[in-house]
C-alpha cells in the first residue's frame, strides 16, 4: 500500500513538472511548426537564474523564482524576434541543427559559469518538510508541483478559450494566412506565445529542480523525455499534453521503483508502442 | 534546400571519367597516410567517420529524412560485427556483411515509425530508438559488456595474408579500400534514377506521390541502404580498433556526425568527406581543450553554418568558384 502510494504521489508531481515544461514546447510547434529542440534551455536557465539569484543576492526563493522566470520569458522575446523568426519557413533540417546549435551554446554557457557538478537550488523552510495525510507521508515539495502544474493547466484552458489572446493563438494555429488576412497580428500572437512558453518551462526548471536535478546536460538529458510527452500528447491540445506527461511519468516513476535498472527501456517502449498505435499522438488530429 | 542540387547528366561518361572521383579520393587517402604516419590510428578513424557521414548524407542530405539517431545503425553493426568476430568467425570481409545486414534490419525495422511521421515526432523517434537501443547495450552485459565495452575481438589477417599489425597499416588501407568501394557504389547509387527519385521525394513529397511514386516503399529502402552503410562503419570500426564502447551508440556520436556532414555540406558525397576532413583534424587539435569550449565550438559552427553559409564548406567553394569563372570570362 505504501509503494502504491509513493509512486502515484512521484508519478504525479513528476508528470506535472514535465507538463509545465513541456508546454512551451507544444505551443512552438503547434503555433509555429517551429521544431525547437533548444526549449530545454530555458527550463535550464530558470532553475540556474533562481540559483544563481539565491545564491549571490539571498533573494528568498519565491523572489528569485519569480524574477527567474520573469527574466527567462523577457530574454525569450528578443531570440524569437531576431533568431527564430528567420528560420520560421525553413526546413524542419534548418530548425533542428540550428536548436541543437543553441543546446550545444547553452551547455557550454551553463557549464563554464556553473560548473560541471549539480547545482542545489535550496528549498524554502515550508516546503521542506512533509505533510501527513494519516495513511502516508508526503514530502510538501512534490504537493507544490502538483498544485502549481493545476493552476498552469487551470490558467493555460481560460486563457486560450476565453481571452483575445486565446482566440487569435487558436486562429493562428488554424491557418496563419487567414488570421492575418482577418487583421490578427500573427507575428506578435508568436512572439508573446513564445515567450509564455519559455516563462513556463523556466517555472518547471524551478519546481522541478528537485526531480530533474540542474546540471549542464540538462537540455540534452531531459530532450528526448520532454520531445516524447509533446509527441505523445499531441501538437496543440493542452489536455493531451496534461494526460501524455501523467502517462510518461507515471510509467518511468513505477518503473523505477519496481524494475530499476529496466527504467528507460520501458518509458521508450511505451513511447514508441503509443506512437506505433497514434501517429499523431494521443489528442492529436492526423494532418 | 530549394535548388536541386543533382542535375542528370545526358552525356555519357567515359569510364576514366566516371572514374575519376574515385580516383582522386584513393588519392587523398594515400596523401593522408604519408601526412601522418605516426598516427595511422587517427587517420584511420577519419576515414570511417568519413563512411559514416556518407551514409547519412544519402539519407538526410538526399532523402531528406532528418535524423538524430544515426548512430544506432553504426553502433548495431559494430557490436554485430564485433560479436561475430568473437563468437564465429574472425573473417573481416564476413564481419562487415554482417554490420551491414544488422544496420539495415535496424534501419528498416525503425524506418517503419520513422517514415510515417514527421517533423518533430519523427525526429524524436530516431532519438529515442538510438537511446533504447544504448540502454539494451548498457543493460545486456553478457552479450555486449555493459559499460566496460566489447573487447577481445581478435580478426584472422585480411585476405589470409594480411596481419592486422600494430601500427595500424593494414586496418588503414583496409578502411581506405572499403571507403572508396562504398564512396563509388553511392556516387552512382545517387545519380541512378533512384537517387533521383530521392531527391525529388526530399523537394516535394506530394508532388512525387502524384506522380505515382511509392513514397514511404522508396524512403524504407535509401533508409535501410543508409543503415546498411553506417553498419559497415561500426564494422570496420570494431574489427580495427577490436573494441566497441557504449559511445557508439550514443547521441553525442548521432549529433557529432551530423556536425561533420553540415559543416561539409548536405546533399554531396563531397561534403561528407570534407566535413569529417575538418571536424575531426579541428577536433584532434583542440581535445586538450575543455569539453565544454568544445561543445561551445561545436554549437557555435552550426549556428553559422545554418544563419550565414548555408550548403556548408563545399556549398561556399562551389560559389566561390563559380562567381571566379564567371569574373574571368
């Protein structure tokens, strides 16, 4: 009862961190058909930015996270306008040696600042301990992500269905010529999308510097898990993301209680048997 | 990506003429052993990167099937080749069949996910096929040595006669005649009607398939050719350095060559050669350097070639030349 319960509880918060990160991803790729294997930079970058903060100003950690992901999003606007949007009509080969161009950059970056060992990022006193739910134990940590992987779906649903920007992202999406023949100024509808997008995935850098420990491998090591829930998920539904990262969490957190040395091997098998059955991913339409 | 980049020649070529390529590269190799007879090792390993980066230029430079886990097609083949050697057969010529066959199988088997979905998912699943099949190599100790490596392969000499010997001349010239066979049967193998049709495939996939091409069928087969080729080069690799490593099959191995063929220039035999020419002589010099200036390096080089020299090395001597020719006249 107890495993049972420890791996749903991981499983869980684990899944909702890679949700939160991974969300920017799907929205480059749905909005953009930008394949933008560098988004793990920016998950890598907040959870450094907020150490780093901590560390040399002893902002206190919500400070430091809010100025992290603050500071991520902002950085993002200028790489979109003056970088990405060049390769916007490219081919898929451009987008995917030019982001692994900018992986390669980032680790080099991270490691010569940080160097190569990982880098704590201190919890504050509240969320260290663990709370009792009498038949269990849980760490206050992995209630947070849950909770903050909640309130990002929560908020990410009203603002694509019920705010301008909502309206005019899923126009895009739909057929970008059109929208901007309707007057939508679709080139600002993907700077601010890419900037809401990388702000996001540097909040699960920080909630999920616990699970995914910072170190400069972190874009290339975690690429493939976060490529995966997008692809899984299917490009544009933020429900099918939500359900891919339970899903991929879920089987890699019981794998690696109950067969630890067989982990990967069985979130890739699950990866490849769900893409096997759904090409276009779980929620996603065939094109 | 949008010129073609293979025109037909209608005249025919005479055979010193259709020779001549390869020719001039038995040329280079030979240059290339006199250069650095100290380190025939290095050289060697030049010339099967050199393989390696061919057979991914015809899969993604002429396909058009971009590929993050070519590696698992090299690593498969070297650890078949490798295992072979230890359990049946010392023969190098039956090692590398053997490579071959299991890069193909590798290739085929995966081209079929690969091949029906794109852009991203695709790429993805060359990834985390690569990624699975390391982690079946790490955790499968009896057949592959887990972390350690393969090791103890010992080869019967080449042909009956020839040792593999210590400095490393036999393996050299060996992977030297296997690079220039493989180089000629592809230059041709890309100017048939076939490579043709691969071309026009990586243009525009709609429009081929309206013309009655059997897309996702030709696609498998360049893909499995491809495998077939990147296990002759984990073969080669394995019978001469007689050791196999876990980096075989990994990413940074997938990524390292796809530098070398952009950096070169995609969609020409040429470009791989150069492109595995330079990344691997720059690479050699600078590996005091710090990994991570390395890998800044590395990154950086993409981010030009892909912003600012698009077609690579040979793309920007090409243009060179040909706006010197036409200066002249």
């Amino acid at each position: 009862m107890g495993l049972i319960a420890s791996i749903i509880i991981d499983s869980v918060a684990y899944g909702m961190v890679l949700f939160v990160i991974s969300i920017g991803l799907s929205i480059t790729l749905g909005l953009m058909g930008f394949v933008n294997l560098a988004h793990g930079v920016f998950a890598m970058a907040g959870g450094y930015g907020a150490a780093w903060l901590m560390r040399t100003y002893g902002w206190s950690y919500e400070l430091a996270a809010l100025a992290a992901v603050a500071l991520v999003a902002l950085l993002a606007w200028p790489l979109q306008r003056l970088l990405y949007s060049r390769l916007q009509d490219r081919s898929d080969l451009d987008q995917v040696l030019f982001t692994i161009g900018l992986v390669f950059v980032g680790i080099a970056g991270m490691g010569v600042m940080f160097g190569n060992a990982i880098t704590p990022l201190p919890l504050p006193e509240y969320l260290q301990g663990s709370v009792d739910l009498s038949f269990r134990v849980i760490p206050t940590q992995r209630i947070a992500a849950v909770v903050v992987g909640v309130l990002v779906l929560v908020a990410l649903m009203w603002l694509l269905e019920r705010t301008r920007f909502g309206i005019e992202t899923r126009a895009a999406v739909e057929d970008a010529d059109a929208a901007r023949a309707l007057g939508i100024r679709t080139a600002r509808v993907y700077v601010m999308g890419f900037s809401l997008g990388a702000g996001l995935a540097a909040l699960g850098g920080v909630i999920g510097a616990e699970l995914l420990p910072l170190e400069p491998y972190y874009p290339l090591k975690y690429l493939v898990v976060l490529l995966a829930v997008v692809a899984v998920g299917g490009v544009g539904s933020p429900l099918g993301l939500f359900a891919s990262a339970l899903l991929l969490g879920t089987v890699e957190t019981a794998a690696k209680y109950l067969v630890p040395s067989m982990s990967s091997i069985f979130f890739f098998a699950t990866m490849l048997a769900v893409l096997a059955w759904r090409p276009a991913g779980l929620f996603g339409r065939a094109h | 990506m949008e010129q073609v980049l293979v025109t037909p020649k209608p005249r025919r070529l005479s055979l010193a003429g259709s020779l001549l390529p390869e020719g001039f590269l038995l040329l280079a190799g030979l240059l290339l052993f006199y250069a650095m007879p100290e380190d025939l090792g290095f050289a060697t390993r030049i010339l099967i990167g050199g393989l390696f980066a061919l057979s991914l230029d015809l899969v993604l430079g002429y396909a058009g099937i971009v590929t993050l886990g070519h590696a698992a097609m090299f690593g498969v083949g070297a650890y078949a080749a490798g295992i072979f050697a230890i359990q049946v057969s010392g023969e190098p010529f039956l090692g590398l069949a053997v490579g071959a066959v299991a890069g193909a199988i590798v290739a085929a088997g995966s081209g079929v996910l690969v091949l029906r979905s794109h852009g991203l998912t695709s790429v993805m699943i060359t990834l985390a096929i690569a990624q699975l099949l390391a982690e079946v190599a790490s955790k499968w100790r009896s057949l592959t040595g887990g972390d350690d490596g393969l090791s103890g392969i010992a080869m019967s000499p080449l042909l009956g006669r020839f040792e593999f010997d210590f400095l490393g001349q036999t393996g050299f010239f060996y992977a030297l005649t296997v690079l220039v066979l493989s180089f000629a049967v592809l230059r041709r193998l890309v100017r048939s009607p076939f490579g043709l049709t691969c071309v026009g495939i990586r243009e525009d996939r709609e429009r081929m398939a309206a013309l009655g091409c059997r897309v996702n069928r030709h696609l498998t087969i360049v893909y499995a050719i491809g495998g077939a080729i990147a296990g002759i080069a984990g073969a080669l690799s394995a019978q001469i350095t007689q050791v196999v490593g876990l980096t075989s099959l990994g990413f940074a191995h997938s990524a390292e060559v796809l530098v070398m063929l952009v950096l070169g220039g995609t969609g020409r035999l040429w470009g791989a050669l150069a492109g595995t020419l330079v990344f691997m002589v720059v690479h050699h010099f600078a590996a005091a350097v710090d990994p991570f200036r390395w890998m800044f390096v590395i990154g950086a080089l993409l981010l030009v070639v892909v912003l600012f020299m698009r077609g690579g090395i040979t793309g920007a001597l090409l243009m060179v030349m040909r706006s010197h020719s036409r200066s002249v006249k």
